[in-house]
C-alpha cells in the first residue's frame, strides 16, 4: 500500500501582484459625501436666486467631489 502526499494543496499560491485592501478611508469618504450633500442642498436652497451658469457649475462641482471623494477613500473593489 502506499500514501500519495500533496504538499500544495497545504500551501497558498503567492499572488503576483499585492492586492488592495478592501476598505478605503471610511472617515475621509463619509466627510467628502457629506461636503457634497451640503453643497448640493445649498444649490437647491439658493438656486431660484443664482444665474444658472452658478447653479451649474456648483452642481458640476458637487458631482465631481462625489467621484473624487470615491475614487481618493470609496472603497476598493
């Protein structure tokens, strides 16, 4: 009778590449979205009052601090 040994199955195979950890930077991202919410609330609060060249460029700013805010501290897929 003889026993057949595996010894790889025993041991992770090394990744090629270091992979990114899972969580971003919760309290940086949460600050930013939050910065955002409050720039658009304000666009919505004073909006009838502003030219709209304003208005949309605060919206605009607003949705870029949103992709920035996820893409610097959103979590890492």
């Amino acid at each position: 009778m003889t026993t057949t040994t595996d010894h790889h199955r025993g041991t992770a195979a090394p990744h090629r590449f270091p992979r990114k950890p899972a969580v971003g930077r919760p309290v940086l991202f949460a600050v930013m979205l939050s910065v955002a919410a409050l720039l658009l609330l304000a666009v919505l609060i004073a909006g009838p009052s502003l030219p709209i060249p304003l208005m949309i460029a605060a919206a605009v700013g607003a949705l870029g601090l949103v992709v920035l805010s996820w893409t610097v501290a959103g979590p890492r897929l």
